[in-house]
C-alpha cells in the first residue's frame, strides 16, 4: 500500500475518510483554506488532518485558529506526535490513527474493483470475478443482506461485497440519472 503521505485523495474520499460532508470540503476549498490542486482538487494528508482537526474542533476554533493550524501542519516536514498552535496542543498521532484506518479502507476498495475494457465492456467488477460491482451495491440498496449475496455469488465474501458497496459509494457513476417517466399523483 502507497504510504498516507504520499497518496493524494478526491473530495469524495476525504469526506469519508473524515466523516465530514462534501459540501464542507468544497467550503474550505471554495473559502482557499484548504489549497486543492485547483484543477483535480486533490487533497494530501494534511490537508486530511487539518479537516479531522476541524470537524473535532468545530465549535472551538475562529477562522485565524484554522488558518493557523492549516499553516502549522503544512510547514511541518513530517507530520509527528503533536502540534502546538498558540495554546493548542493538538494529538496528531491519534488523528493520524484514525485517517490511516479509513484511508487504507478507500485503497482496499480501490484495489478490489477493476475496469478492464476485456471485461463485461469496462464495466466497474469486483477483482477475480466478472460480477459487476454497481450490481452488488445495488442489491445492497434494495435491502439484501451480505450473506445473501454472497450466497448468490460463491466467489464473494463478506468483506468484498463491503468493498464493493464503499467503492461506488466513492465512485458514482457519471451522466445524468435515468429518465423516469411521471406517473402523475
């Protein structure tokens, strides 16, 4: 696996690595407190630390304790143990902790999907099989179980039907939605 720091992730991915919402990642970006790359609007490690520390201290810090904090994560040359801004110790190891976890759980769907035009047309499957994993997702959705699943499809198992299901969650298809026809009342 690719170390944390040198990964680069989407808006999508960082909201789900930090549990905040997209619309507040766009915020940041939108408001230039977080310095996406303008044209992909990648995000890096700290920048993922510096929404975990927001989302944890939203009630406490003003919009300079952010921009401070932003400006103290980025001039560091390897993000350690701790952080101190002004008066604010932050725990940069436990936040870290937690990034990793969510952020290795976005690579594994990552690498448990593939798009290979040879199979199904380039249709987005699960790897090693030829099972679609929109498909999976979708059956997800409607309400079947992961052991329903994967007793309909015997080269899953519980933890690729969830890999499934993360990665369209991260990856949602492009285009407009279908048509639906009005069917009045």
């Amino acid at each position: 696996m690719t170390a944390l720091h040198e990964r680069r992730f989407s808006v999508k991915q960082a909201a789900f690595i930090t549990r905040l919402e997209e619309k507040g990642i766009d915020r940041f970006i939108f408001e230039a407190k977080l310095r996406a790359r303008q044209q992909t609007r990648e995000l890096d490690a700290r920048d993922l630390f510096f929404l975990e520390i927001c989302r944890e201290h939203q009630e406490d810090l003003t919009p300079r304790g952010r921009e401070r904090i932003y400006e103290a994560l980025h001039a560091l040359d390897k993000i350690g143990a701790s952080l101190t801004v002004g008066a604010l110790e932050l725990a940069l190891k436990d936040i870290g902790k937690a990034i990793r976890e969510r952020a290795d759980l976005v690579q594994q769907a990552e690498e448990a999907v593939v798009e290979d035009p040879d199979i199904l047309g380039g249709e987005p499957v699960i790897r090693g099989t030829r099972i679609p994993a929109r498909n999976v997702a979708a059956k997800l959705a409607r309400g079947a179980t992961v052991d329903a699943i994967v007793r309909s499809y015997p080269t899953l198992d519980p933890e690729k039907v969830e890999l499934a299901k993360l990665w369209v969650e991260l990856n949602p298809k492009r285009g407009r939605p279908a048509r639906r026809t009005w069917r009045g009342r």
